[in-house]
C-alpha cells in the first residue's frame, strides 16, 4: 500500500488511528497490540498478499531463536546459535534478491548456461531483515530483552516503516508501545505528526514526482538517443536525479515519522540536510541515517573500526561501502556506487587535510561527486552510465535541452501550454525552459531552507502555515491521480 494513494489517506489511515486509540480505552492493550499487527499485515499484503509468507515466515524465524537465546547460558552455544540465525537472515535476503544476479554472474563468467524462472522480490525485505538482525545481535550480545510475540511481531511490522525504513532499533519502538502514556492521542504530537506527513507527501507529489519526468525521460530512452544528449543536458539530469532522490526518500520519511506521531510514537530521523554536506563523511551522517548507524554498529565496529590501525580501518570502511552498495540491489552499478564511497571515505581518512578552505566549495565539490556517483546508481547497467558519462565530458552542446524540458507535461501546465500553442507557439519552447528553471530554484531553496521539524517548530500552528499546509495537501490530493510508487521500494 502507498502513503500517496486515495485509500490509504481516506479509509485505512483512518480506520488504523481510530481502532488504534478505540482498543486503547479498554484495560488490557492486548487488542490494540493485534488490531496494529493485523493492520500492519494488510498494510504489507496489499500490494502483494503471495509477500506475506515471506515476512510472517521470517518473524517466526527469528522470533524463535530469540526463545532459544533466552534458554541457553552456554557462551560456545549461543554463539553457533547466533550464526545459524545470522545466516538465516542472509540465506533469506540472497535468495530473493541476489541469487538470480548470482547465477547470471556465473553464467558470464564460467561461460556456463544455469536458467531459473525469475523470482520476485518482496517488499521491504531488506529493511525488515536488517531490522530483525540487529535485534538478533543485541540478543545474542544481550543487550535486549526477549519481548512477547506480539510486542516482536508489532516492533518489525510496524506499517509506517516496514517498507522503507527508517531501520528502527526495539530500543525506540518497543518501549513506546509497552508505556501505558500513549494509550491517550496527545494533541500537540498528533497535529506536528500530521504537519510533517503533508510536507512529506508534498516532497514526494508535488517535487520528486515531477523531477522524474525529466530523468526518466533521458534514462529510459539512453540507447535510443545517446548521440543527441550533450553534456549540459546529462548533468541537469543528474542534478535532477539527486533531487528527485532525495524528495522521494526524505519525503518517505517524513510521512512515516508523521505517521509515527500520529500514533504517539517517534522514530528515528533518516535524514538531516544531506546535500549541506561538506564532505562524504559528512554526507553519510546525513543521508539514510538508520542504514549508517546499522552499518557502523553491527559491521563496522565488530570488524574492529578504527581500533586496529589505519590499513584495518580503511579495509573495514572499503568492506561496510561494499555491503551498502549490494544492500541497495542486485547490479554491478550498485557495488561500484558503493566503492567509490568508500574510496572516498578512505580518502578523507588518510589525507583529511586535504581540503578547500571554504566550506562553500567543499559543499560543492561533494555535491558534484555524489551527484556523479549516484548517477551510476540510477543506471540500468555500467554501459548505460558510461554511455551518460561520456556525453556528459565531451559534448557541451547539441540542443538537445529543449526536447529534455519538453517532457515536463504537468496538468497544472495544461491550459498555459494550450493558450501558447494557439497564440504564441514559438514562445512555447521558452515556457517549458521557465517551468524547467523554475522547479530546480524551488528545489534548490526548499534543500537551502533546512529539516521538516525546523519549519514545523518556526511556525507552529499560525494561520499562515495553516493556510499553507491545507493549499499543499489539496494539491497533492488532486495530483494523487498519477500515483508512484516510491524509489526505495525497489530496494
């Protein structure tokens, strides 16, 4: 199910936080523990019910040995125990999502002719698995308690996180549902929670939507026209992609942590002013926070972190970059995407003097890098980023920027455009370049103007922001009629 569609904004939204604080009122909270477990799974089997044996299947599976770590004292024990489960979780997660890109692999390159029917992959499976081994690892480290089923059950498949994260720890969520002090809605946390889901939502509708009109329309058709692409065009779109990136996800999070609140819970913040980095380090504190946190605390660090010397440092930092990378898919784009940030990041370890003096140009500088980086991320293949790549160097200009604007075909657009193409058609080049213009300066302000909280925390619940708040969700709402899934989905 989709945070932008009609029915979920109009009928299990409502239908969830009604139950939720109705079952809340009665003594024991048992029933609204279930009614949340039961909604969560509609939430996941609505897209596709054939996933759910999938997450069920890997919720018992760990609950399970979360029992037998309660059980048995043994340190030898625990620790086998610990590895079946581990590898469990990760015989799960290759299966569905790497070993289709095993076998091609190996049919490339042991020149061998292995066919298997393509499997799907289920939503969210790397989010919730993840999520299931760090809790796993704080059992076996004991480091958290074993909950009931269904407090477990309720802690994974939490709806407003189980796709897309953020990757939630049981220390953040377990103890909010088990405090008797949310059973009551609180006013003030309801209101900043549904704040922050319209500003998400408008992310996600009004400005990633429409930047990937202009990406996809250069990204889908590279093999048909690489030879017209120019260098300035490629690296609009690359900025575009950013962008659009950056909406979608940070928007995604946004409408969770408003859910969350709405619910009387707070989830961790996934982002913090990302493209304000002024170094890669920096950009990874900021950007998908959750995943770097989980990344440094159950790999980086058991491998030793920075405690073993710069060369152990830098091979952990390469191996954690490397897991990232195929964490996001199944493609040798992505494993690159992730090496050149962890080259990067070694970099940055073993010559941190090396920098601009401004912190202007440092932005800058880093900007440009993980713009081109994340440009092989959005590629179908290596062939196809080198393909951008090298227009993107050694062809400045064709023209081919017209035809790129031109693609932004919005209804809000729908009657100007019309009007030009009756009276003035030869201006109507101008007017997709102006509408073109004119998103990227509102996304590059909205990008300049901070975090969700800092604006919701500034203006409260003024008239002026009430004003523009109800504006932003009526547009939204119209525009949900164009529907999209969102990017991380596919991750």
């Amino acid at each position: 199910m989709l945070f932008n569609s009609v029915f979920f904004l109009t009928v299990f939204l409502p239908l969830s936080l009604l139950g939720w604080y109705m079952l809340q009122k009665l003594e024991d909270p048992v029933y609204a523990k279930i009614f949340l477990f039961a909604m969560s799974l509609w939430f996941y089997g609505y897209y596709n019910i054939r996933y759910l044996w999938v997450l069920v299947g890997s919720l018992f599976f760990n609950f399970l040995f979360s029992i037998i770590l309660e059980k048995i004292r043994a340190k030898r024990l625990r620790q086998g125990l610990f590895l079946i489960g581990l590898f469990g979780n990760i015989g799960l997660l290759f299966y569905f999502k790497y070993f289709g890109f095993f076998l091609d692999n190996c049919n490339y390159f042991l020149h061998t002719n292995i066919q298997i029917e393509k499997i799907a992959l289920p939503l969210g499976i790397s989010f919730f698995t993840f999520q299931q081994i760090s809790f796993l690892a704080d059992r076996y480290s004991e480091k958290a308690p074993h909950y009931s089923f269904l407090d477990y059950a309720c802690f994974i498949t939490y709806f407003p996180q189980l796709i897309a994260g953020p990757i939630v720890l049981h220390s953040e969520l377990v103890p909010q549902l088990l405090d008797r002090r949310n059973r009551k809605p609180d006013v003030e946390m309801f209101f900043d929670g549904f704040t922050l889901f319209i500003l998400g939502l408008s992310k996600k509708v009004l400005l990633a939507d429409t930047l990937a009109l202009l990406v996809n329309s250069v990204y889908d058709n590279i093999a048909i026209i690489p030879y017209y692409i120019d260098g300035f065009s490629g690296w609009i779109t690359i900025i575009c992609y950013m962008l659009e990136l950056y909406f979608d996800f940070s928007g995604y999070s946004d409408m969770a942590r408003g859910i969350g609140k709405m619910f009387g819970f707070q989830l961790p913040e996934n982002f913090h002013s990302p493209l304000h980095a002024d170094s890669v380090r920096d950009f990874w504190r900021r950007w998908h926070m959750t995943l770097t946190r989980f990344l440094t605390t159950y790999i980086y660090i058991p491998l030793g972190g920075n405690q073993k010397g710069r060369l152990r440092q830098c091979l952990n930092t390469m191996l954690v970059f490397l897991i990232s990378g195929l964490w996001h898919g199944a493609n040798w784009t992505f494993i690159i995407w992730g090496l050149l940030h962890g080259i990067a990041m070694v970099w940055e370890t073993c010559f941190p003097r090396l920098r601009f003096r401004s912190k202007r140009l440092n932005r800058l500088v880093t900007f440009l890098y993980v713009t081109l980086t994340f440009s092989i991320f959005r590629s179908d293949s290596l062939s196809q980023s080198a393909t951008l790549l090298r227009r993107m160097f050694t062809i400045p200009w064709t023209g081919y920027f017209v035809s790129f604007c031109r693609s932004l075909q919005l209804a809000e657009t729908f009657i100007p455009t019309r009007i030009l193409q009756m009276q003035a058609p030869v201006l109507l080049n101008l007017f997709y370049i102006f509408c073109v213009i004119l998103l990227l300066v509102t996304s590059h302000l909205l990008v300049r103007g901070g975090r969700a909280e800092e604006w919701i925390a500034r203006n409260g619940g003024t008239t002026r922001s009430l004003i523009i708040l109800a504006f932003l969700f009526v547009w939204s709402t119209i525009s949900l009629s164009e529907v999209s899934t969102f990017l991380y989905f596919n991750f």
